[in-house]
C-alpha cells in the first residue's frame, strides 16, 4: 500500500490509539502496535484475519444496529468492544475510507480509541445520584440539585 512509502508507518507505530487498514471485504490488512497490544495477537496471525473476530459492537441500537455517534454516514464513529487479550475494553471506533485516484473506496481505515475509563467514571457517577436496583434519583441528587438552586438564587440577588 502507498501508505508506507510516505514514512507514516513510525508514526502510526507509535499512537496510542489502535488503528488498522482494512479491505473492503473487513479482512485486516494491518494493525499497528497497539491494537496488536490490546487484543493480544502479532501481526503475522491477523493477516487476512476478519476485523470482525475482534471487534464487535457494543451496545445495539433499538434495532440490534451498532449506535452511531457521528451522525454522518460519511464518517462513522460507533461504540465497540474489543475481545482479545486478558479482558475486553470498550473503545470508540471512527471508520474512514481510503480513495484511489478514480475516487474509488479501496481500503478503510479504523481509529480505536479506549473509553473504558470514562465509562467507568460515568458509571459511578450514575451511582452516586441514582438507586442502583430502582434507576430512581436519591438523596445526593436532591441535595445537589438544591445547592444548584440555591447558589442561583443567591447570585441573582
């Protein structure tokens, strides 16, 4: 791919984000350090390997559909789990195309980027303010709310 004659390959080796270049088919045709890091491979066994084995959707839409967060076709950014190595970590995916000079999709690439940390954070976020078995606000958020109010009403004075 021409990709690697530009020198890109040391750069990309060293992101902290897992990317990989994909035919149109969804087989892999690299993976950088990191993605290989993260779902536990080398670079020799994903070879021709579906992208598919490893990511997978994260939280289905209504319909059973991958969410999207970009809101562009264009440009798809979904949720996604990657299943490999010891655990599996969520990650937000951004799909780009790859043209050739007739303007043809040749290849996609995909930007991985771990969200297991802000997940976790939101979630505890949710448990401070809500009952963990009814869904319902509790106490701290009411407190929280009044202080909220009553700063306002203060500061307006």
């Amino acid at each position: 791919m021409s990709w690697r004659k530009h020198g890109f390959s040391k750069v990309i080796e060293q992101i902290p984000i897992g990317m990989a270049i994909t035919r149109l088919d969804g087989t892999l045709e690299y993976a950088n350090a990191y993605l290989l890091k993260l779902i536990g491979a080398r670079g020799k066994e994903l070879a021709g390997a579906p992208l598919s084995r490893f990511v997978r959707p994260a939280v289905p839409g209504p319909h059973g559909e991958p969410r999207d967060f970009s809101g562009a076709a264009q440009n798809p950014r979904r949720e996604v789990q990657i299943c490999g190595g010891e655990e599996t970590l969520d990650m937000l995916e951004s799909v780009y195309p790859v043209h050739d000079n007739a303007d043809a999709v040749t290849h996609f690439i995909h930007l991985l980027q771990d969200i297991s940390a802000q997940k976790q954070h939101d979630a505890l976020s949710t448990l401070a303010f809500y009952d963990s078995l009814t869904g319902l606000p509790n106490r701290n958020l009411l407190k929280d709310r009044l202080e909220r109010a009553a700063a306002g009403t203060s500061s307006s004075r």
